[in-house]
C-alpha cells in the first residue's frame, strides 16, 4: 500500500511537471528577441551598405576630378605630344584627331596609388573621410591613355585619366554577410564580409602641371 501511494504521489507530481506553462512565456520570448535583434542589426547593415557605396562613388569622383589637374601617378606618362607614323610631313600644332597617326600613342600606363606620391597623398587627403575603413592608398587604381581627341602635336600630352576604387570590403555587424554568402553560392571562406562592387570614373586631363585648389 505505501509502495501504491508513492507511485500515484509520483505520477501526480510528473502530470503537474508535464502542464506547467510558467516557463513557456521566457521560452518565447528569449525566440522572438533574438529574431528581433537580427532583423534591426540587418536593416542597420543595410544602411550602412548603402551609405558606404554612395560615399565610395562620391570619393571616387573627387579622386578622379583632383587627378586631371595633377601631376600623373603613375611613372612613365609622357609630358608632350610627339609625331607619330602618320605619312608625310605634319606641322607642329595640327589637332590630333585630324588624322590617323598624327600623334604618337604612347600606351596606357596604369598603377596603384602609393603614400610616395604627391598627388596619390593629396587625393587621399581629400577622400579619406568618405572611404570605408581599413581603406588605403593601394584600393585607388590609376589609368591614363592616349586618346586622339586631346591634345594637339608638340603641345602637352592630354591624356584620359581613370581612377578606378577596388578591393575593399564590406563589413557587417550582424551575420548578415554568411546569409548573403549562403544565398549566392559563395560559401567559400564563409565570413561577415561582402567585397564592394568596383567603380571607376574617367575624364580627361586638364593641366598636368602641378597647381593648387583645383
């Protein structure tokens, strides 16, 4: 008989053990808050995405605009225009673009900004608060080529200049960037971190001459 009421005695307690529900509600809560958390933390990161990728454009444009008006980044870049294989003979300050081979077409030269270079350290100066962190001289990528449009034989060389932003990362606060990873396939070294979209502005040059406020 004691044995017999110790069972019930127990099989009571389990039953009142198995419907309380006084713990359910902290249960969901704990769920629903970490939901909650993500959810902000992502359209923080998403603000924060869109924001960097304006800014970077913006940079990107005052880089190229300093750029033009500046001594070239990279080495090589020829001061003036020379004759090229055009036939016959061409007078000295006939246009370019009159003809097929009037100036000579030195090649493109193209190169990484550094912190040796003047105008690589101006541009820097300039852009510095609307880049990314972490971003460095070495994330500007610098083009100039001939274009037979410019530029007039044996006056200044007037290249097109091309500042180009790339090789920078995103990176998030939330775990945003593994779902994104996830999503796209890219599950290859599965990180918190989204490469930015490259982006590059061109123009042509103005005056390679060093100046000031341009």
């Amino acid at each position: 008989m004691i044995k017999n009421r110790h069972i019930r005695a127990a099989g009571r307690k389990l039953r009142r053990f198995a419907s309380d529900q006084s713990g359910a509600a902290l249960v969901e809560y704990a769920l629903v808050i970490l939901l909650f958390l993500f959810l902000l933390f992502a359209i923080i990161d998403f603000g924060r995405l869109a924001n960097a990728w304006v800014a970077a454009n913006k940079a990107t444009q005052i880089a190229a605009r300093i750029a033009v008006v500046r001594p070239p980044v990279c080495p090589g870049v020829p001061d003036l225009n020379v004759r090229g294989p055009a036939p016959g003979i061409t007078a000295f300050g006939a246009l370019c673009r009159l003809g097929t081979g009037i100036c000579a077409d030195p090649g493109t030269f193209t190169c990484q900004g550094n912190d040796t270079n003047a105008t690589s350290v101006e541009i820097m100066q300039a852009i510095r608060p609307l880049m990314p962190p972490g971003t460095t001289a070495e994330n500007l990528r610098f083009s100039y080529s001939f274009d037979p449009d410019l530029g007039f034989l044996g006056g200044p060389y007037v290249p097109m200049v091309t500042v180009a932003f790339t090789d920078v990362d995103f990176v998030f606060v939330s775990q945003l960037g593994r779902m994104i990873g996830v999503m796209t396939g890219n599950t290859s070294g599965l990180g918190g971190d989204l490469p930015m979209p490259g982006m590059s502005v061109s123009l042509p040059a103005e005056d390679l001459a060093h100046g000031s406020g341009g």
